[in-house]
C-alpha cells in the first residue's frame, strides 16, 4: 500500500481550537522545515544552513470518543516523523536518529489532577481551554521524543584513547593483580 507523500511545507494554524477540530474529526497532514522549530532546531548536532533543508512530517486527527453515559469525549491523534542530527554521547560524532511517534490527547477544559486513574490512562490530558500553535504542538512532541542519550548502534570508528595507548583488553581482573603485596 502506497501512503501519498505530504502537502509540499505550508505554514501550520496558529491559532487552531482543537476540541472544534476533534468534533468535527478534522484532519491535517504536512511537513514543516526543522529551522522553523527553534526549540527543536537548538538540541541538533547540525550546521544552520542543513537545518532548513531538513523536514518533520506531521498527522493530526481530530475524533471523539463517547462514554457510558453518552458524553462526547474529543481526541487528537498526533503523530510526528523525522530524521535528526543529534551528537553521539559515546564518540561525539553525528548521529541520525530517526523519530515516529505517535500520541494520543484527550482534550480537557482543566488540567487533571494527576492520580493514579490519570497515570494509567492511555492517553495524555490536554488542556484545551485556548487555541493552540500547531507548530508548537508538533515541536513539543518532537522534542519529548528524542532520545535522553543519543548514541550510534555501532559508532562508526574507534572511541579516542591516550595518545600512544592501543585500546586495552584489560582482564576484570587486572586491577586486583595491582593491589596484591608482593612476597
């Protein structure tokens, strides 16, 4: 099955009232030029110029949700695509990390009290009392879907060493050999 690429970039709403867009199951699609996401864009390992060559794409779906006694509960599906510059932790070189992440948000007029009922939903609650920047929306899911600590699989060379050393192959228990008295 072919999925038909994303609408060439355009500017995200900046103004959009998501529980509007969730009972009306609205649907937006797009790609957005990482440079136009300064929070995002300040944690990559890139040069500024690459920056604005490089594109998220985006899905949100707005739906609803009834419970037993026959409320509307509206929804967004948001889900995030991208493949980022971030610096290695091991070998401090580039590495690129692909993102896809999905999340789902059950819209709310206040923010929940976070008990344990609220910790196991699967879905998080989000406040949408006020339009939101769908930008911001995009960035802020990019960003918690990054890495904590950015790593190659396989780092593409040999980690650095003193000057002269060859990479040891050090016994575990070579430092034990060090502190035995001699007789």
């Amino acid at each position: 099955m072919h999925t038909p690429e994303p609408p060439a970039d355009a500017d995200l709403p900046r103004r959009l009232n998501l529980k509007e867009f969730a009972l009306r199951a609205g649907a937006l699609r797009g790609r957005v030029p990482v440079s136009a996401l300064p929070r995002l864009a300040s944690s990559l390992h890139a040069e500024p110029g690459q920056l604005t060559e490089l594109r998220a794409m985006w899905e949100l779906q707005g739906m609803v949700r009834y419970d037993a006694a026959d409320r509307a509960q509206p929804l967004l599906r948001l889900r995030v695509q991208a493949e980022l510059p971030m610096l290695c932790q091991r070998c401090l070189q580039r590495c690129w990390h692909a993102v896809e992440d999905t999340v789902v948000l059950r819209l709310v007029d206040e923010e929940p009290e976070l008990d344990a009922e609220e910790l196991e939903s699967e879905e998080e609650a989000f406040c949408a009392r006020h339009p939101v920047d769908l930008a911001e929306l995009v960035e802020d899911q990019l960003i918690l879907a990054l890495p904590l600590v950015p790593m190659h699989d396989s780092c593409p060379q040999a980690l650095p060493t003193r000057a002269g050393e060859a990479p040891a192959q050090a016994s575990p228990f070579a430092v034990l050999a060090g502190l035995r008295k001699p007789n």
